[in-house]
C-alpha cells in the first residue's frame, strides 16, 4: 500500500487550535484507542501498569503503517485523516490534529510496533522524549502496538502532579467506556497489572451497556429512537426509580464521539422530571448523530465539548424524545406532554354523571380591535411565558440597570415586539425607524449601519456582553444577588465538590450564595440577579467541566474562567428566536462592550458589509 501520511499546510496547523494533549495518563490512553479506532481495528486491547504511570499500551488489529508513515506519524501536525480546513466540517474520523503521537513521544518512552497485512515484516521505533533512539525491521503481526512508558520522564512537576493511582486509573477506566460504548462493533478488552478488567466481545448496544455495567443493567435500560430531519437519536435511558445519586453514567456520544454537555444532560433531566427522587441522576447512554456539517468539533483540544449549530432545537428533540419513550414503555404516567392534568377525571368522580359543561364567551371581543387583541395576546403569553420570559432576562444578565424588569414587563415588551402588519398605506420613513434589526436563521442578528449592514453572531455577541459583565461584577467583587424562595438542593462528587469550593468566593462575587449542605450537597440560596434558576444547575456543571479541562500547571485565572464559563451557559443559544426588541438591545449591549469585536474565546463576533461592497456584487 502507498504511503499515505503527509504534512499539514501551516495554516491549517495554526487553525486547528493547539492545545496540551496530554493531561494525564488517561489523556494517552484516549488517543491511542482512537487511533487504533481510526485504523479500523477489529480487536484493541489496553494495557495498563501502575494506572499508567509505568505503561499506557495499545495493541490492535488495524491497518498498520509503512516504514514511512510510522517515522511520519511522529512529527507534529502529520496525520493522514484530514488534507485541508474544509475537511474538518465533515469529520468521520476520531483524531484529526496530528499531534497526539508528536506530543506523547515528547514526554516519555514510547516504542512502536506496526505492519501492514501485505507486508511479511514491520517497523520497529524506539523514541525518547522526541528522540529516535532505534529504527529497524521487526518480526510483528498485522496491525500496531504502541507502547508508552515513563510518561512525563522529563517534566518532573507533570508527574508529581498526578493523582493517586486509584484515581488516575478511574479516569483511565471512563476513558475507556467512552470509547467501548461508541464502539460496540468493535472487541475491546483492558488489563490492569497483569489481571483482565475487561473483555468486551463485539455486540449490539445493549450487551456493550450490559458487558462494561453489570448484568443487572438490562431490565433497566428503556430504549430511546428517534429520527428528524435534524438529528437521529438511538440508545437508552434508565428507568428512574434506577436514577443514580452520581452523575457516572451519563453518556452522550455525537457522531460516535462522546461529549460533555450540560445543557443537553439539562434537557433530559428535565424529560425525566416529576418521576425521580430529588437529588438523584438520570442514567442514559444516547447516540446522536447529526450532520458533521452542523458541529464545530475543534473548539477544544481534547475534543469533549463540542459546538452545536442549532444546541436550542437538539434540546427540545431530545426532551421529549425521551419524554416519549418514558411514557411508552409506562414509566411515566401521563402518556401525552403536555396534557392539561384538569382534564384528567379523579377516581371518585368516575361514576359521577357529567353536568352540562359551561361555554365561557368572550362577548366583547372584537377581532378588528387592536386593544383587544393586545390583551389577549398578553394572555397567551403569561400563559407561555416561562420560556421567553427566561430568554428575555438572560439577555440582562449582568446590566443591573434594566436588572429589576418585572415579569409584566416582560410580556409587554413581547407584545410591543410581535410583527405588526405594516399598513399598506405607512410611508417608507417610518418603517425604517421602525425596524433596524433582523434575526437571520435564528443565529445571525442584521443591523443596519450608516455605511451598509452589520451581521452579529448571536451567540458569541451575547457571551462578550455577558462576559464583561461578570467579570466587572468579579473584579468589583460586589454583584446583585436574587435570593430563591426555596433554596436548591444540588449534589455533587466529593472531586466536583472540591472544585465548587475553590471557587466559592468567585462564585459568591457572581452573585451566587451558598453552603454546604451535606457532604456533597451543596444548598443554593442566591442566584445572580436574572439567572433563571433553571439554569443554575447547567452553569455549576458547565463550569465544573471547564475547571476539569483545564491543563493542570497552567497559570489560569479562576475570574476570568469562571466569567467564560458563565456566560458560555447562559448566552443565547445559535437556533434560539429572538423579538425585535432583544435583538436592537444585543446590539445595543455589544457595542457598550470594552472589547466588542470578539467573543471571549477569541471567535469575531460581528462583520460589517458596505453598501460599496453590494454596490460591487451588483455590476
Ligand atoms: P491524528 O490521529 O490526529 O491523525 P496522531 O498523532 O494520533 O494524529 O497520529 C498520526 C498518524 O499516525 C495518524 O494520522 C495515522 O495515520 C497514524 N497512526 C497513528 N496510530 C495508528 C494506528 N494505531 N494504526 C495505524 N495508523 C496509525
Ligand atoms: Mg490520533
């Protein structure tokens, strides 16, 4: 077979965002599985010593590499699995940043083993800290074997920071079912010194649940399906009178890749909610696979967060796919969602006779009256409210001025914002006035300007303006608490609860009050002041997640985190409508901001398009 590695074009390497491969021992183990995955391999076995501290290996029964490629897969930004920036938007592989093999080799002993299945003989390299050490032919079967020792041999602070070697091997071990869970068509089998942890046969998606969680697993497991245009769902849920006091069996995969997201494990708890005891977990294992055109899987290095296009409707589908396969399978009770429960008739009353029903009339209402319409209108939307009104207040999170809004405001404020028929006969000028802004496929907001149009990325534009906001709440160190009416119970692992009380003094600086409950139970009375408290529990999970991601030694600022983090949960999201009047106030708020230009990640957060450059497009 031809060699088939080669260089990354320069531009394309600064454009995938480089970032710290390799955390911990864990970190190795991902990378080598999914490169073992990306090769095709029928069997991959993982074998670890000293939770890897003395040896990461991975053997499989892969494709294997020629004497050049396996030289090649070595140097920074090789890898054969993308040519050009463009294939990053259609992704079908697990590795794509070439680095993973470079980065490993640079900090420990590594020693590679790989033949490809027309070749009688293999390669053999030996490699320390980025130095080939040997090179030769060697007598190997079909596939590769990379073995990594003595990680972190030359960074003496890395390796001191390690955990004991109970924990580094459980993060080894989630690493591990992540990947066996994506793969069930794939034999997987692990041993830690010396004794078999695991032998994984290739099977359906339940036995893979079943063979990495215990026998006990398959009666609880209550299966999920669900197919839109957007997104294809597949997988499990637990049963809730299973939910789990931890958060250790939640899985989402994306195109068989597993992520962490909040806001989507938000979404199933709320599916589930009603039906568990307060304090507990849902458990899920769910497949999702989207179009790769619709996801940004390069905003993290390690690639377990990723960004959604359209993250508003995925929630929604997702909800009440689950919702649904609750009810069928009789686990919830109320069968339809949104049922009205009036209607359900109460046991005593079975045998009652029905009374003629009174028809209520609204006989002043007039359909050509515009106040009339107006209240009604007010009507629907106090009755609908809760979403809005919570999309409404998020966008005034961190601007106290317009902080104490009440929730008649809010649907006044919608009303004012619905689409009003323009009489035929309103002349253009007052249009104009009227109208300044345009949500473009509920992601981009358009604007005119003097010298042509401005088009706003909502997302990033709403994280900038919230994100200043934080962070002069934190740095003022005086920000405007809401207290709860009843305090929030919300449970965390003792690891989470660590983090949570590192930051406990940011966090009360955001606006956030407070205590530990319960070992691991922590009591929230205050919020930050338009912080739905719906959403609390994404942002303490989020944030958690983001301080776990973090490289270890890095000097990172705990403010300017915790500040990012918060405004990644709640700005709106891409796929979220937005009225008129929120758009014209986002606008507004970006262009108040220090640093309008880009969002807190460094992404451009507007551009601007001249009436020259149409004038040009219209020769
Ligand atoms: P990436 O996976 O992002 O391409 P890596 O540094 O992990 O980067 O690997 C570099 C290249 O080495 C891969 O693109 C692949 O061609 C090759 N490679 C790595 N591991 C294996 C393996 N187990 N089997 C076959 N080829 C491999
Ligand atoms: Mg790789």
């Amino acid at each position: 077979m031809a060699d088939i590695i080669q260089l990354l074009p320069d531009h394309v390497a600064n454009q995938i965002a480089a970032g710290e491969v390799v955390q911990r021992p864990a970190s190795v183990a991902k990378e080598l599985l999914e490169n073992a995955i990306d090769a095709d391999a029928k069997t991959i076995k993982l074998i670890v010593k000293d939770a890897g501290k003395t040896l990461i290996q991975v053997i499989d029964n892969g494709k294997g590499m020629t004497a050049t490629d396996a030289r090649l897969s070595f140097e920074r930004h090789a890898t054969s699995k993308i040519r050009s920036a463009q294939d990053l938007f259609s992704l079908n592989t697990k590795g794509f940043r070439g680095e993973a093999l470079a980065s490993i080799a640079a900090i420990a002993h590594v020693e590679l083993k790989t033949k490809q299945e027309q070749d009688e003989l293999g390669t053999l390299i030996e490699i320390e800290g980025s130095e080939i050490k040997n090179q030769e032919v060697t007598v190997t079967p079909t596939g590769t074997s990379l073995c990594v020792k003595h990680l972190f041999f030359n960074i003496p602070a890395r390796r001191n920071f390690l955990k004991s070697n109970n924990v580094e091997l459980r993060h080894i071990v989630d690493e591990f079912h992540r990947v066996a869970l994506a793969h069930p068509d794939i034999e997987f089998l692990m041993y830690h010194n010396g004794s078999e942890s695991f032998n994984l046969p290739k099977s359906n998606y339940r036995q893979r649940v079943v063979n990495i969680f215990g026998n006990k697993r398959n009666e609880k497991l209550v299966p999920v399906e669900e197919e839109t245009e957007v997104l294809k769902i597949s997988g499990f849920v637990g049963k809730p009178e299973f939910a789990k006091r931890t958060r250790t069996e939640q899985f989402f995969f994306v195109n068989n890749r597993f992520i962490k997201s909040p806001y989507l494990n938000h979404s199933i708890n709320s599916a589930f909610e009603g039906l568990m005891k307060e304090g507990s977990h849902p458990t899920y294992f769910l497949n999702l696979t989207v179009d790769p055109k619709s996801i940004d899987i390069n905003i993290h290095p390690t690639k377990t967060e990723i960004k959604f296009d359209d993250e508003h409707t995925l929630y929604a589908i997702l909800r009440s796919a689950v919702k649904h396969s609750l009810g069928q399978f009789n686990i919830a009770p109320v069968l339809d969602f949104d049922r009205d429960r009036n209607l359900d008739t109460p046991y005593n009353f079975e045998n009652k006779r029905a009374s003629t029903p009174t028809v209520e009339v609204d006989r002043s209402f007039n359909p050509f009256q515009a106040e009339k319409i107006e209240s009604r209108s007010n009507r629907l939307s106090s009755s609908y409210k809760k979403e809005p009104t919570s999309q409404w207040e998020s966008l005034y999170v961190g601007l106290e001025s317009k902080g104490t809004k009440t929730e008649n405001d809010f649907s006044e404020v919608q009303f004012e914002s619905q689409p009003e028929t323009p009489s035929l006969f309103d002349d253009d000028k007052q249009l104009e006035t009227k109208q300044t802004t345009y949500q473009l496929h509920n992601k981009y907001i358009i604007s005119t300007i003097k010298s042509g149009m401005m088009i706003l990325d909502q997302h990033r534009a709403h994280q900038r303006v919230l994100y200043e906001g934080f962070l002069k709440h934190l740095t003022v160190k005086e920000a405007v608490s809401q207290q709860l009416l009843f305090p929030l119970r919300l449970e965390f692992s003792s690891t989470e609860m660590e983090i949570l009380q590192n930051l406990k003094e940011d966090l009360e600086h955001t606006g956030f009050v407070f205590s530990v409950f319960k070992d691991i139970i922590i009591e929230i009375t205050g919020v930050p002041i338009n912080v739905p408290e719906s959403e609390v529990s994404i942002i303490l999970e989020q944030l958690i997640s983001d301080v776990e991601q973090e490289v270890p030694d890095s000097n990172f600022s705990a403010t300017d985190l915790l500040a990012k983090s918060m405004s990644k949960s709640l700005a709106i999201k891409t796929g979220q409508s937005i009225s008129r009047l929120e758009q014209e106030h986002l606008v507004n708020s970006l262009f108040a901001c220090k640093e309008p230009t880009v969002s807190p990640t460094n992404k451009v957060t507007f551009i601007t398009m001249s009436v020259d450059d149409f004038d040009k497009k219209f020769i």
